[in-house]
C-alpha cells in the first residue's frame, strides 16, 4: 500500500512536470520569431495536414468547374472585348514611348487561382491560393482581383501558396491619388473594426494641405517596389482624423471586399534571367524578320 | 482509454480537419477537435492530456498567421483540465456533460484570447460573450450526440 500511494505521488509528480514543460513550451511557442513559427506551421501543412489540403484544392477546383457556365463565357467575351480595343491603346503606347525614347517597362504577367479560406481559428484575413511556386509565384507578390488589390502572397509552397488580405494587420501598400492638383501620396493599411466585417482602409501620412475629393481613386504607387504602379486601391472617403497640423488619414472605400474574393490573379513580375530570356527571343525574332 | 475511445477521439480529430480544412466550412462545423481533445482527457493522465492538447493546438495554429501559439497554450491547459476533472466529478448526466463541452470550450476560447495579439484580435464582448457561446452550445450538442451515439457503453461505465 506504502508502495503504491509513493507510486502514485511519483507518477503525479511526474505528470505535473510534464504539464508545467508543455505550458511553459506553449508559452516560448507564442512568443517565438515569426520566421520560426513560419517554419513549424509550413513544415506541419507539407506532412500531417497535406492530404487535408490536397482536399481542400480538390473541393476548390470541383466548386470553380461547377461555377454557371453562362456567366464565366459572359466574362470572357467582356474580357475579349477589352482586349480587342486594349490593342490600339497599347500599340499608340509603344510609339509614344518610342518618340520619347523611354525604356519598356518590365514585364509581368498574371497567374489565375482560387481564393480558399481556411476554417480554423486564428486563420482569419489568411487564404491559400492554388498556385505555387511551379507557377512562378514568389512572396510578397501582389494578388488582385478584377475589381483591384485583394492581398499579398507571404509563403509560397510547390502548388499552392499562402497571403493575407489588406484586413490583416500588417498589411500596408504605398498609395497615390491624382487629383487636378496633382498627386497625393500616403500609406495605406488596415484599420481594424468593431466587427470584422467593420475592417477599412485608412490612407495616412498625405500632406495636411491636401483636399482629396471624396471618390477619388486611390492607386497603388509602386514605391518600395512590392505592389506594382497603377492597381486599384478603393476610393477617397470621408477625413479619419489630422495630426497636429502635419498630415490628414482619410477612410478609403476598398475596391475588393476580402469576403467576396473567390478568384484572384497574382501578379508575377518576371525575374531578371527571364526578361534577358525574353530580350535573346525578342533579338532572335528581329534578325529572323530582317532575313525575311 | 480503449480502442472504441481511441478510434472514436481519431475519427473527432480527422473529421474536423476534413470540414473546417478540407470542405472549408469553418465555424459552419462544431470545434470537433476541442471534443476528440475533451473526449481523449478523460481517460489519461494530467501529463498526457496536456501533451495531446499540445499537439491538437499545434495542427490548429498551422493555418494562424496573426496569433501562432494561442491554439497551443488554450489547448494545452484545456486538456490538462479535462485530465484533472474526471478526478473531481464523476458525472453521467446529460446536464453534467453538455455544461463540461459548454464550459471546456468557453474557457479554450477566452484563453486563446488572452493570448492572442492585441492587434488582432476581436473585441472581448463580441468574441467571448456573443460568438463564444453560440460555438460552445453546438460543441455541447455535439458532444452529447457524440456520447450517445458511438460511446454509449463507455458514459454508462
């Protein structure tokens, strides 16, 4: 009887140690780099999780081929259509450029996937995209949707890949609003709100003497070089506070509702052995034609 | 814990992977794994509910980008509460078992909460008195349908 109940105290001992290690793991856990958390949720989703994440692609591209048939051949007719008058834009383009000798731009291309929300908690302004790195995806690049900037792409696997929407808290872009004045400048982030449904756009830092016309379109900048020049941001709102003389935030109305995104396009901006691959084809077809 | 125990906590855990991850139902599926977890402690030790809680919050965090650890430290301390439990109540009741999934998920998600970042996390009110308890009511049904349905035998023990 002596034996057993200095059993149990040992076993009890024992598991108070084990319990109070977990706890105190827990705790280095929260508070480890955002790198190394980064590693262990990535090194967990490529082993346990994958077949639940294979499911998961699978069920967004059976829901996307259910999609109406009428209003995706709607879409593309109307995406034919710009295109079609795009051409004479892009052409008159290419010879003003040429007139003042300016240099092409770099070019980039857009890569089609499917928005997927994960359900569990804490996942909250993350999505994964059904695109990777085969696709030529890289992180920090920018994920738009026909109506502008959904979100940045932060982890990229082999086939699918890992962002935030611009609800997340440490989401920011480099904004301008061109205005009869000229350009405003600022930085746009996120403000959170009561609700999440509440979340807005706050545009901060513009120069506290310039009146942005409520409405006006709020672009991406280009400066800092991660979200390309020219993507739609939303629209000037109604003045969200001054400092002391300084500068003005406005509230910008978001062009893309993170909720509603099922369907984005990454925004793949070609590296440097790529465009120099473009430029040998581009001299290669020169030649062939001024043999022709 | 025996082997219909242990294939049922299993089934819990892969089938809330499988709604929430997979089919992406989100809160739109009760909190299974918190139940497979409730389900799981009864039956080990203090040290082993803690460890299984550490493991489930783990799988749980792999998706968080904004409070990675939170999931880890709730469940942690809920499975080490679920093991220290079954040596305060013996309870069998209906009103015994829908109050202690009430509870155990109220309380997961009041400590995820406290130790979620500031920046990001929903307003208290909001979070733990309005959504927190309408999850905790369906885990509560679940876990009573759960009970009655595949571990009959066991609540009767």
């Amino acid at each position: 009887m002596v034996g057993q109940a200095s059993g149990g105290r040992k076993h009890r001992r024992r598991d108070f140690h084990i319990v109070l290690g977990l706890l105190l793991l827990s705790l280095i856990t929260i508070n480890l780099p955002f790198e190394a958390q980064r590693e262990i949720g990535n090194a967990l989703r490529e082993s346990v999780l994958r077949p639940f994440i294979e499911v998961q692609l699978m069920v967004a591209r059976t829901r996307a081929r259910a999609r109406d048939y009428l209003t995706v051949r709607a879409q593309l007719d109307s995406a034919l259509t710009f295109v079609a008058s795009a051409a004479t834009l892009a052409e008159e383009n290419r010879q003003i450029r040429d007139l003042l000798d300016l240099h092409e731009r770099s070019p980039s291309r857009l890569v089609a996937a499917s928005v997927i929300r994960s359900g569990t908690s804490g996942s909250s302004s993350v999505f994964r995209l059904d695109a990777g790195a085969g696709d030529g995806i890289r992180s920090f690049d920018a994920v738009v949707t026909a109506q502008g900037l959904l979100g940045q792409v932060q982890e990229v696997g082999p086939g699918s890949s890992m962002g935030y929407d611009w609800s997340h808290p440490d989401f920011r872009v480099s904004a301008m609003i061109v205005t009869n004045e000229g350009q405003a400048h600022g930085l746009v982030e996120a403000e959170r709100g009561q609700f999440r449904e509440q979340d807005r756009l706050v545009l901060r830092g513009t120069a506290f003497l310039s009146d942005l016309e409520p409405g006006a379109r709020v672009l991406t900048s280009g400066r800092g070089g991660v979200f390309p020049r020219g993507i739609l941001i939303g629209w000037v709102g109604e003045v969200a506070g001054a400092s002391a003389g300084w500068d003005i935030s406005y509230y910008i109305d978001p062009a893309v509702y993170p909720g509603a995104a099922t369907y984005a396009s990454v925004h793949v901006v070609m590296p440097a052995d790529t465009l120099q691959a473009v430029a040998n084809t581009a001299d290669s077809v020169a030649v062939a034609d001024a043999f022709r | 814990m025996n082997v219909r125990e242990a294939t049922v906590v299993a089934g819990l855990i892969v089938a809330h992977l499988l709604l929430r991850i997979g089919f992406g139902l989100q809160n739109a599926a009760p909190d299974l794994m918190l139940l497979a977890l409730l389900l799981a402690s009864r039956s080990l030790s203090l040290g082993g509910g803690a460890l299984v809680g550490f493991c489930l919050g783990l799988l749980e965090d792999a998706f968080s980008m904004l409070s990675f650890g939170a999931s880890v430290f709730a469940l942690t301390l809920v499975g080490t509460m679920g093991a220290q439990v079954r040596h305060m109540f013996v309870g069998r009741s209906i009103f015994f078992q829908s109050t202690y999934f009430f509870l155990a998920k109220w309380v997961r998600d009041l400590l995820a909460w406290l130790v979620s970042n500031p920046d990001s996390r929903d307003v208290f009110v909001d979070h733990v008195l309005i959504e927190s308890p309408v999850a905790a009511l369906y885990v509560a049904a679940a876990g009573l349908s759960v009970r009655y349905l595949f571990l009959k035998d066991s609540a009767r023990e």
